[in-house]
C-alpha cells in the first residue's frame, strides 16, 4: 500500500521569504548588465571526447544518447522509429540491444525518458504522458511496472535520486491550467507537484507542493495561449534535486535529507518585467552555476520558442558574467550550458554532441587541433556523431 508524506508548504514560503529579507540568498539582478568573459572549458573542467563504434552494423543507429552511468550509454533509436533500445561502455564498445516495441503489455510505445540503474540492471521506461514506468534489464527482459500516483503524469523532469528511489515533476496540473487558460487560476493549482517515489514498487516517500507566482510564460496567438516551450522544473546536482518554477524564478534545492532551501533567484520577478524575463532552472556543477534566461516575446522565430541568454556564477567569488564557452581544440566552435544538457544523468558531468559533417568541413578548414583532430581524421561521413564529455572540477 503506498504512502504519502507531505511537508508543510508554508515553510516553503517562510523560507524563502526570510532568505530574502535578509538578503543572504545570491541573485541573479538582471537590472545589471554582467560582462562577457572567454571561458575554456579545458580549465574548468576534464574534457574528453567519444565516439559510439560503428563498425558492427547490428549497432548503427539514427538517435542519440538518452542516458549515462559511470560504465554505460543507453541510446533509443528514434530517428528510424525502430524502437530499439542500444547498451554501450562508457568508451562506445557495442554491449547489447534490444527492442520491445508495441502496444501490448512489457512493451513501450513511444520513450520519452530512461534512467538506468546500473548496479540493478534496471532500466527505468517512461512513454509520453504515461502514467505507468516500466523497467528491463540492459538485454531487454521485462522485470516489473511501477505506477504513479494517483492522477499524476510524468513528463521530462525525471531523476535517479539514490539507490532504492526515483524523483519526478507531476506534470498533470500543468494541463489543468492550460484548459484553464492561465486565468483566474485557483489556488488550489498554484502549487507544482513533485514526487519521491520506490525504484521497487512506486511506494510514495516524499511529496513536495512547490509554490508559483499565477503567470502565464507565453503568447497568444489568435487569442489562443502558446506556452513556452522550455520549462525545466528540476535538476539533478551533487546535493540532491534543484527545483525551480520558472514563474517565481527561484530555485531552491531539495536536500538528500529530503530538505528544502532557496539557493538563487533572479530579480527582477518576471511579472515585473517587460517583455518579461524568467530564470529557467539552473545547471551547478564543480566550482560553477550556469543559468539559462528566457525573454517572453511576440514575433518569435517558432511559437513557444523565445530568446535566451546565459550566465555563468563562480561560485567561491559570487563573480557573475555572460560566458563565451570555447574548446581549444575547435577553434571558431562557440558552446553553452544549458538545463536540458542535464537529463543525460551522469552526475557533475554534461555532454555535447558533435555533427560529423561539420567537424570534417572544420578539419579542411584547418580548425581542429590535438585529440579532437586525430580522431575526427579516422572517421568517415557517414560514421556516427562525436561527443564531448566534459566533467567539472
């Protein structure tokens, strides 16, 4: 039988609100204008470069990796809508595959997030708008389905948060107050529903009620609403999950002790600005937090899709700026850190994907240099992209 564990949410608000007031919590005051620095990522971070074998053609594939452990890449094939699922070593050795697509029971449909648990062998399925996990082993034996809560639906923001549980955002009000139009919204779904849950059975161990300014992030087209299309509610780092409801721009960390505190907000709130601006979650990694800033504008280039910018906190100094990421080894090549990087699940680390085609125009350019060069020389253009693992210090 499952519980369910619910903190007082008004500690939430006095927490925040005493952050605030005493003004120890860092700020992200965009009534500032930060400098642009030259970052390279070689003296923050490690960086190595991968590349998935291509020689065995049981393991070509058309997609991209959908999740990391310490020895394991899982990629979903679906650029050739095959359904299958490939297992390879953190160095890009083929290791299995398999393929249960379908409609019928042990099978997936449509895979929106994976998570592997590589001590287990427990592959954790997630379809789009599903309200079921289904898990395999890394050859495709199903093992067990796991439901959600009652009424609630899992989205993109889905997490590993330690050996024996799994957390996620409920993303089922988020429907609730588009039919709703982001009007006279009630109180009652003014809150973002997160979910601690049982890698074993789905058993309910903590449930979060995060509050949100009553915004809508969008336009309106023909009187209709277009919600922003990037909202990132949580993120994975070394102390736990942060969370964040972009409405409210702040971020607060919910603890491996299962805690919560406000660690960062950007001011001015987004209802105070126009065209209004909002913090989009943020990336803490080694010595830095990297922090994705959308502008709500009409006349964006896809609806939904609107103007970003980044900034980058050390976070020893407090020092903010707008970085200008750079790799040695591909001159001209320009690179940002930003939340979705995170959903590949290797902790403190985010990867970079790497066309082929314009690595071999930029090795006839005589734009790659060192490791990056050599390895890019030994492949042909038809061989599978080239990624860039970068783990911070």
């Amino acid at each position: 039988m499952k519980t369910t564990l619910y903190p007082i949410i008004s500690l939430v608000i006095t927490i925040y609100s005493c952050q605030q007031q005493n003004g120890d919590l860092p700020s992200l005051d965009l009534s500032k204008s930060y400098p642009e620095k030259e970052i390279l990522l070689t003296d923050i971070a490690d960086v190595t470069y991968l590349h998935i074998n291509a020689n065995d053609e049981e393991y070509l594939y058309s997609g991209s990796i959908r999740a990391v452990t310490e020895n394991t890449i899982i990629i979903f094939d679906w650029g050739r809508s095959s359904g299958e699922i490939f297992f390879f070593t953190i160095d890009g050795i083929p290791m299995s595959h398999f393929n249960r697509m379908g409609n019928g029971p042990g099978e997936y449909r449509n895979i929106h997030r994976v998570i592997y648990d590589e001590k287990a062998d427990d592959l954790f399925v997630v379809d789009y708008w599903n309200t079921i996990i289904q898990v395999f082993s890394s050859t495709g034996r199903y093992k067990r389905e796991i439901d959600l809560p009652d009424g609630a639906r899992m989205g993109n923001d889905f997490v590993s948060f330690d050996n024996e549980s799994l957390f996620f955002y409920d993303t089922s009000r988020e429907a609730e107050r588009f039919d709703m139009n982001y009007k006279n919204l009630p109180a009652n779904i003014l809150f973002s529903p997160f979910y601690l849950i049982s890698k074993t059975d789905g058993a309910v161990l903590d449930h979060i009620e995060l509050p949100m300014a009553p915004l809508f992030l969008g336009i309106y087209l023909n009187g209709e609403p277009v919600p922003a299309r990037s909202k990132i509610r949580m993120i994975k780092c070394a102390d736990g999950v942060l969370l964040c409801n972009p409405e409210s721009d702040t971020v607060f960390l919910y603890g491996k002790d299962r805690s919560l505190t406000p660690v960062l907000h950007k001011i001015p709130p987004a209802d105070a600005t126009n065209p209004m601006t909002y913090l989009n979650n943020m990336v803490d990694m080694g010595s830095y937090q990297f922090m994705e800033v959308y502008t709500v504008q009409a006349g964006a280039i896809y609806p939904g899709i609107f103007p970003v910018k980044y900034y980058m906190r050390n976070k020893k100094t407090g020092e903010i700026f707008q970085p200008k990421l750079l790799l040695p080894e591909y001159s001209g090549k320009e690179f940002t850190i930003s939340p979705a990087q995170t959903k590949m699940g290797l902790e403190n680390s985010i990867f970079f994907e790497l066309d082929l085609l314009e690595l071999k125009e930029a090795y006839a350019q005589n734009r790659l240099n060192g490791k990056l060069k050599e390895l890019v020389a030994t492949l042909k253009e038809d061989d599978n992209n080239i990624y860039v693992i970068v783990q911070f210090k």
